[in-house]
C-alpha cells in the first residue's frame, strides 16, 4: 500500500523535531549530507533543515541510496501488528476531514470493533479515536499557525463535527484555546 504525502514539508519538520511518535511508519527523514534515513521520533541530534528530505517508504530511501539509522532503525518492525497500526494509521490521516467513527476503521481493516480498539491501544498507547483527535489537533494547530483561515474554517477543514468540540480538544491538548495558540505563534514568527 502507497502512502501519499498527506503533510506539507513545514509539517513533517516540525514533528520531526517533536520526535513524534505517532508518525513513524507515515514517512522517513531521509539527511542528505549522512545518506541516513531515520523514523520521525529518531532522538539523534537533529539535522539542518535545508539537509532534510522526506519519503513515505524504506523501499524510496533505500533506492534513493539511504542507510538506515542505527539508533532509531526504521527498517526493523517492532511488532507483529506494524501492518495492522499501520493500515489504522493511514486510515485516520486519510480520513480525518471526514466524520468517522470506530466502525469504520474496523470495517477497512476487517476486524471487530472492540478488538481494533484494544489492539491500536496495545500498539500506540492511544485509542483510534484519541489518536485521530490528536492529528486533527496537530493539523489545526498548523493551520493556525500558517493560515489566516478562521477558527470556524478550521474546525471544518479538520473534520471536528462542533467549534465548541473543537475548543475543548484544543484546549485539552494545547493547554491554550486556538485564538491564543495562533497570536503566540504570530508574535514568535514576527517577533
Ligand atoms: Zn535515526
């Protein structure tokens, strides 16, 4: 299955220097300079921006004549389920504009509700729908931060059925409400 690039290069850098775990798998951090390729949450020292490319499979960095990362080895596959977290994964960064539940992520892995539920929990620490939230979060906050779409617009675009649904996960996660996040990221680029 070919992942398609669903975040821009700004985004993908910024997770990186997150150490994101949630998008390991999604797309690799390929350094230019090292010919190493690393996963998002890789905890070495951080490249230069301008070094860093980005592909979405071992199989494109390795053909780019990418090596893996010693420290974080993206090539190695952790658990038996890294094709069933995967698979949910790209359902959720695929779909995350559109109102979907748990039943349809089970449907498009082809297993029971409960049992989708319990397993991604065991795999990610995250239930589908906290991890799902939780890329919604992350791609309004970036819109926040790099748009002028109002806050209304954005909790559309990123799939939130209510603003005041929105507001609340917002401020859950970001420990700010949106209009704050985005005057704080506006002074920082201005300031
Ligand atoms: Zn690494």
């Amino acid at each position: 299955m070919e992942t398609e690039a669903k975040f821009t290069f700004d985004e993908m850098w910024e997770k990186i220097l997150d150490c994101d775990r949630k998008y390991d798998g999604l797309f690799f951090t390929c350094v230019k300079t090292t010919k190493i390729y690393c996963r998002p949450s890789c905890r070495s020292r951080k490249p230069k921006k301008r070094n860093v490319e980005f592909c979405f499979s071992i199989e494109e960095a390795e053909r780019h004549g990418f090596r893996a990362c010693k420290r974080c080895q993206p090539e190695i596959e952790k658990s038996p389920y890294v094709e069933f977290t995967q698979q949910v994964v790209d359902f959720l960064t695929g779909h995350y504009q559109q109102k979907i539940g748990l039943d349809e992520v089970a449907a498009y892995v082809g297993m029971s509700p409960s049992y989708v539920d319990r397993l991604f929990k065991q795999e990610t620490g995250e239930t589908p729908r906290s991890y799902l939230e939780k890329i919604r979060i992350d791609k309004a906050a970036y819109l926040l931060a790099s748009t002028s779409l109002t806050n209304l617009e954005i909790c559309l675009e990123t799939g939130f059925q209510s603003t005041s649904h929105f507001y609340k996960v917002f401020r859950q996660q970001k420990r700010q409400s949106p209009g704050e996040y985005r005057k704080e990221k506006g002074e920082r680029r201005n300031g």
